[in-house]
C-alpha cells in the first residue's frame, strides 16, 4: 500500500465546523487503539463520529474511514462500499479486493485475507473505522466483519462505531483483552467542555449558565450545539436549551437552522437527503450554479466534509428531519436526483446503488444496459435483487424494451426457475418475430434465443431433449441480422462439474450429449463472442478420459487449450490444463505436469477470468490432495460441511476435493455425509461421472470401515452405472484405494463380473506405481503431512519390522506362528495403509513417519503418537 498518514493539518473544506480538542476522550481513544477492537457505541447525538474523526486526524496513522447504510445489508453492496473506502488507501489494493467479489464464504474470505497479508506495511499502524455499524444486521456481511476484525495483526485496529451495541460476539474478546470500549459516559461533555465549546462557538455564556446547559442535556454533544445556537438568538434569560431539548429536537432544527437559510438551499438539503453518496461531484451537479455549495459550508457540524470518504455527510439527525420534508420535492425533482446519483455510481463502480437509483429514477433502459454488462451466471442474492426490481417495473418497460425479458429470464434460470424462464422467453419471441425488422429486435432475439438454448442446455442433463441446438442456430441467425458485436464478461461462461452433462447411465447417452454440444457450439460462438469455442473439444476429451482412452483424451484437450486461448475463453483453458494434469499422472510424467501447473498459475493474472482463484484452488486442491499433500489445500475446502456460495448448476467440484480431504484425514463419516448432501438437481451428483464417483467414495469409505457387505453394494452400484459406457477411469484414478477395495471384493461374491474386476486390479496397481513417482518428484518437507496417523494393528506392526529387517515371508510365518497366506494378507494391508508399493516404498515412508525407529515397536510407535488396533 502507499503510506497515507493523516494528521491535524488533513485539508478540510473552508468555513468547516471547528472541532472541540477533548484530551480526556483523545487519551480514552489512543488507549484503546493499543487493542485491535474498539468499540465507541452511544445514542444519535453524542459526537461519536465527531470524537473518533477528531483523533484520528491527529494519530499517525494508515486510516479507512467505511461509512455504513440500510443498503450495505447486501453483501454486494456492501462489498462496493468497502473496497471504495480501501481505495483511498491503495488504488491497488482496492481493485485485487474488488476482483474477489464479497467474501461471504470461507473460501473467497481466505483470498481475501491473501491482500492485506501481501499488501500492509508491517511497521505502520493501520485504523479502520466503520461508522454506523448498528445499521448492519445480515448475517453474511455481520460474519465477514467479525472474522475480518478478530484476524489478528498487531499492527491493525478497526474501530467500530455504533448506536447500539455491535452484533459481533464480544464476551471471548473482552476476556483475551482484545476488545476495548468507550461508551456513552465516555462522550458526555463535562461543564468546563461545555465552557470551552461556547468559547470556540463565540457564544457569551458565564460559567454557571455553561454548567446549567451540560447538565440539563446530560452532556449530550448535539443538544449543546443547538443550545449553543439558542443561546446565540435569544435574549438574555432564555441562555441555554431546556432539558427537553431531545423531544423537541426538530422544532430546534427548524428555527435555528432551517428558517435561517435561503431558499435555494433549503431546497439543495432536501434533495440531498434522498441519495447517500454526496461527493462533491453529485453535489455540484445537483447545486449547478445556484452558489449554494459556498453556504452549505457555513452549516458546520450539520452537514460537513468528510476528507476520509472524499465526501460530505449530513448528521443523522438533521437528516431525518430533511427526509420528513422530501414531500416538498416534485417527482420530476427526485427522478432528476436519482438520475445523476445513479450515473455517478456508474462511474464509480458501485453498481448495485446505481441498480437502485435508476430504479428511483424511473430510468430502466439505462438499469437494463447496465444489467446487460453483467456475467451470464450471477451470485444467487444478486439475481432474486435485480429481479425483483424488474418485477416492480411498469409493464411498459417491457413493452418498449425487449432487453427486460432478456435479463428477466437470465436472472430466472440463474435462480433455476426454469419453465417459467421459458415460457417468458417463446411469448416475447413469438412477439418480436411478429414485427418488422430492425437492428435493435435482431439483438433481441438473439439474446432470447441464446437464453432458451442455454436452459435447454442445462436441463437436458434430465430431459435428454437436445433440440436447443435449433435456439441457438436461430440466435446465429438474428445475430447476423443485427450486426451487433458482444463483448464483455458475457463471452465468457463458467463451466459446470463435467463437461459431458448427463445424467443418465444409458449407453451412448453420452455421445449424443457431445454431438449436441459439437454442433451448438459454431452458431453460440460466432453469435456471442467467441463463447464456448473450444467446448465441444473439452467435453469429448473428458469423455475419452474417463474411458482411459489417454491418446484420444490428450489430443482433444490441448486442441481444446488452443481454441480457449485463441478467443479468450479462460474457463475451457483451465479446465484443459486440469485434464492435461490428470493424463500426465497416468503416464506418471512429472515434468510434464510441472510445466502444466505454472501455465495454470499464470491464469491467475488474466483479470477477464472472474472465476480464476476459485478454479485455481479446486484444480490445484485436487492435485496435492491426490499425491498425498493435503496440507498444501486451500484451507476454506477443508472446512466441515461449509455451505457453498457457488451456483450449483456451474459449480461443484469443490465436493470432489473436500471428499478426498476427509478421506486422506480418515473422516470418512464427514465424506459419507458431504456426498449425502450432495442433492441438487445439477449439482456434482446429478451427473453420471459424480453418481459414479460418489458410490465409489462410499464403497471406499465402508471397506475402511471394515463394512465390507455395504462396501460391496455401493461399488456395484458403481460398476452398473459406469460399465454401459466403459466409464473405467474413475476406478482406476483411485489408485491404491481401488486396489485394496477390489482385492478384498475379489474374495467374496459379488455381481461384478471377475474379469472386470481384475483388470481394474491391474490397472489401478500400474496407476498407483506411477502416481508414487510423480509424488516423491512434487515432495516438499513443509507440506509433508507426519501428522496423519497410520493406524497399525500389532500384528501389523510386528510382521512389517521383521520384514523392513529383511526377513523372508516363510520367515516370518515361522516366527509369527501363522501361515504365508496370513503374512502376505498383513503385508498388503500394511502397504495400503502406508500408500506404499513395494517393500523399500514402506519402509521409506515409515521411516519419514517415525514408525521404524527402535527395537521395540510397539513403544516406539507410541513415542510418536500413532494408535494401536487389537489384533
């Protein structure tokens, strides 16, 4: 960050209410900026703002200054609001944290976390001050605020400033000494403040009648302002404001503040009370050339400006009394405000407030442009709130603009309401195709028919109806006609769990699914930007894969990868190099998979690529999890059953990586019930290759558990609904876990047939062997994980030391006193157990553990904390 230190000399505007030096509340204040809460929580009035405003003008320190309304309660627009406060830190800063969306999940608030840690100054002291806080109540942003503020740096203090006590849990933060409050007595002024106050306001009060007004107003900031101004107007013997002045709050801001003013800005105030950014560019626009800008700055602590914000702000209480004279205004007064508040947000990247304000303003072919730049697949709360301002709007709106349907029914699917998407999107078509030809209803339809072929898309995973290729040929049609270009995050489309969307175990089914993707993607390509190109490749390649047809699956990935690069298309690009990375394992080439690692980290700079960091933890997560470096995952996937923000139709791979994570940790109850969860309708387990993966997890998971008859069931389960399509790789990319699960399945009866179940003995063996010599090349000590406890039985335990000392198996039979059979048993059991697959492998890797050490193996095990079964 660039150092920004503000001191008492911070440039305010002219004619500025001066501030009243309290050492008393300066020395409360910098006491408790030593800890890294402080909470200054009292009711409207008692210069709380005021006060921290004050001190941190003087502190030498880093400030952002977030200034909280009714609005922030959405996650979105909180999220604007915050990274716009951090931008008069950093500009820099501001954008990598604008680029993260609001993290509301332990996922994005862990890359959220990556900035600061990357971008403070380790030797400066840092403020945040988050005025208002007592306005927040949505559980989403009250959550990211309490983890942001409890993180601790020692150098960072957030300074929260409210009316009520904060919604934060405060109880565990008082007793660690984190958390330092100043409350309402702290702020009440003293007689001799008072005094002090009248002299800087050049009002004539003795002693005794300075006194008399702090304690009738109980040392109220607000209620000695305006008795301050009382005391300027009124004769001697009506000196100083009544104890009642509180209830009589109003009538004191009407005679003493209002009336006084010229009409023009009595006028200027009201307008301004209807929006809440009031930088000096909205208010100028609003003022135009009527001079009132010049006497709002005589208006001291009423309306003053905030050099934090680059803003001015209006008390919380003269704003309420401005906001019970909105009536006044005629609507064509307010729809003009809105209108230029709402540009200005525009302008200034707060989008969601312009969404707001537009709306205010009637202004909905401009709400719908800006609706228009938006990604194709939204965040769900971002879609039911732009929806909703849709379904307030005037069916003229709809009428006179055909986009309205358009974005109606993108907001719809994003929200799965399907059908009625659909039915919306044929009834405004049929109108459209009835009319004459022109540029604008060519755009239209284009968009129209490009919405119904992506629903068709998305639910013939069910229907198995691929006719939506039509819609989309009919959008390459009318996008022609239009001869309009798209451009924007809108040519760019996140990309589901699998490639292949089927749902179905039916042999070919999905073939037919690929030939339909194969020839849908020429006309959604060419009609919108270059989306998708390189799609068709991607999901024939993952078909092929999953078949362990490697040849094939290689040459349809990196044809894939140049398509993506070619038109921009990230997501297709990084889901190539995930595969890439995946047949490299196969052939065991760790080179290779080196190479294809830092080309995927490299996307991580395209800014176009809005999903990069969530791609990249998943892809990656899934990675160091297969060759045994959990601890190297990013740490929001190993979390207990965290509720995904990501859209389910597109996303949902990161249950593939939690699952893995559980069961390198053997948590195998907590994978069990992630998969049992795992139930939406276009979520991971509603493909055929997730349905696949899923009960082979299970059946894992039970032969862990020693279930065997339910490990049994749950992988025949499996084979039925892989064996139509030789779907064979996703039993064998399980490498040594498939071998031990097949090896015990093999001796018992079963439904598979032998000789399936051999060959994938086979194969996963091979698979494992290799998957070892690519693990030992990515091996870092730092990300070793000894921790995870190899549960050994003493039999085990006792046979593998015989064996690491070079005893033959016949050997240890004898010494054992049990049969060659019984030894080879424990000694794959043990090399399961270790992930090893062969002799010198084990003991390599026990030695790294500290299970071969000493003589005795039974304490030497539980010197280093591993557990014994009973044998």
């Amino acid at each position: 960050m660039q150092e920004r230190l503000f001191y008492s000399n911070v440039p305010m505007a002219p004619g500025h209410q001066i501030y009243l030096d309290r050492p008393q509340v300066h020395g409360l204040l910098e006491m408790a900026v030593q800890s890294p809460i402080v909470t200054v929580t009292a009711g409207a009035g008692y210069g709380k703002t005021q006060a921290v405003y004050s001190f941190v003008r003087k502190f030498n320190a880093i400030t952002a200054w977030i200034q909280f309304s009714e609005r922030d309660n959405l996650g979105e627009r909180f999220w604007e609001n915050f990274t716009r406060a951090v931008e008069f830190i950093d500009k820099g800063t501001a954008v990598k944290l604008r680029d993260l969306e609001f993290p509301d999940t332990d996922q994005k608030f862990e890359r959220y976390m990556r900035v600061p840690n990357r971008d403070i100054y380790p030797d400066r002291k840092y403020l945040f001050v988050y005025d208002d806080f007592h306005l927040i109540r949505d559980p989403g942003v009250l959550r990211f605020l309490e983890r942001s503020i409890t993180t601790p740096f020692s150098n960072i203090t957030s300074i929260l400033i409210s009316r009520t006590e904060p919604r934060i849990n405060s109880i565990p933060l008082l007793s660690k000494g984190y958390l330092a409050q100043i409350t309402e007595d702290d702020l009440r002024f003293t007689a001799d403040e008072t005094q002090e106050y009248f002299r800087l306001q050049q009002v004539d009060a003795s002693p005794d009648a300075a006194a008399t007004v702090c304690r009738d107003t109980e040392g109220w900031a607000f209620a000695i302002h305006l008795a301050a101004l009382a005391i300027k107007k009124e004769p001697a013997g009506k000196r100083y404001a009544p104890s009642s002045v509180k209830a009589n709050i109003f009538k004191l801001i009407e005679s003493e503040v209002f009336s006084l003013i010229s009409e023009d800005l009595r006028k200027f105030l009201i307008k301004i009370s209807l929006i809440e950014h009031l930088s000096r560019d909205i208010l100028s626009d609003i003022a135009g050339d009527t001079g009132v800008l010049e006497e709002l700055e005589r208006l001291g602590s009423f309306v003053r400006y905030d050099p934090y914000l680059n803003a001015w702000r209006v008390h919380h209480l003269f704003l309420e009394y401005l906001s019970g004279r909105q009536g006044e205004l005629s609507e064509e007064e307010k729809r003009e405000v809105y209108g230029k508040a709402a540009r200005w947000c525009v302008e200034n990247n707060l989008k969601i407030d312009a969404f707001s304000y537009y709306e205010k303003a009637g202004a909905y072919d401009e709400f719908l442009e800006l609706s228009y730049t938006l990604p194709p697949i939204l965040p769900n709360r971002m879609a039911a709130f732009l929806l909703e301002i849709l379904e307030r709007a005037p069916d003229s709106v709809f009428q006179e603009n055909p986009l309205a349907y358009i974005l109606q029914t993108r907001f719809l699917f994003t929200l799965k309401q399907f059908d009625r998407a659909s039915a919306g999107l044929k009834e405004i078509i049929t109108q459209l195709e009835a009319e004459a030809s022109s540029p604008f209803n060519n755009r239209a339809l284009t968009g129209c028919y490009t919405n119904l072929g992506v629903i068709g898309m998305i639910t013939s995973m069910h229907t198995c109806d691929y006719n939506y290729v039509s819609c989309f040929e009919r959008a390459y049609h009318y996008s022609r006609l239009s001869g309009h270009i798209l451009t924007g995050p809108h040519t760019v489309l996140p990309l589901s769990s699998y490639l292949c969307r089927v749902s179905s175990p039916e042999k070919g089914e999905a073939e037919r699914y690929n030939e339909a993707i194969a020839a849908m993607v020429p006309y959604i390509s060419d009609a919108n930007g270059g989306i998708c190109y390189g799609l068709d490749d991607m999901a024939w390649a993952e078909l092929a894969f999953f078949r362990a047809d490697m040849a094939s699956a290689e040459q349809m990935a990196y044809q894939a990868l140049f398509k993506a690069q070619k038109k921009n298309q990230y997501e297709i690009a990084s889901r190539a190099l995930f595969y890439l990375i995946r047949i490299n394992l196969f052939y065991g080439i760790p080179e290779k998979i080196e190479e294809l690692l830092k080309l995927m980290e490299a996307q991580l700079e395209e800014e176009r690529y809005l999903n990069r960091y969530t791609d990249y933890d998943i892809q990656t997560g899934w990675f160091y999890t297969h060759i045994g470096q959990p601890s190297r995952v990013a740490s929001w996937l190993k979390n207990d059953f965290e509720e995904s923000d990501l859209n389910p139709i597109l996303f949902g791979q990161e249950t593939l990586v939690r699952v893995k994570y559980y069961i390198t940790q053997k948590q195998h109850i907590k994978a069990l019930r992630l998969i049992e969860n795992d139930k939406d309708e276009y979520g991971l387990g509603a493909f055929l290759f997730g349905k696949i993966g899923h009960k082979l997890i299970e059946a894992m998971c039970f032969y862990d558990m020693k279930d065997i008859s339910w490990a049994i069931s749950s992988l025949e389960e499996a084979y039925r609904l892989a064996a139509p399509n030789g779907l064979d790789m996703i039993f064998i990319e399980q490498g040594k876990r498939t071998r031990a699960l097949v090896s015990a399945v093999l001796k018992r009866k079963c439904s598979i047939p032998r000789d399936w179940l051999e060959k994938i003995l086979r194969l996963s063996s091979a698979y494992a062997k290799k998957l070892y010599t690519v693990a030992e090349k990515f091996r870092d000590e730092q990300y070793d994980d000894k921790a995870l406890s190899v549960i050994l039985s003493r039999r085990e335990m006792l046979v593998f030391q015989g064996l690491s000392r070079g005893l033959t198996r016949e050997e240890l039979a004898e010494d054992e006193n049990i049969s060659i059979n019984t030894v080879k048993s424990v000694i794959r059991s043990v090399y399961n157990k270790l992930g090893a697959v062969n002799r010198a492998d084990a003991v390599r890797i026990a030695t790294g553990m500290g299970i071969l050490q000493n003589s005795d193996p039974v304490n030497d095990t539980l010197k280093h904390g591993k557990k014994f079964n009973n044998s």
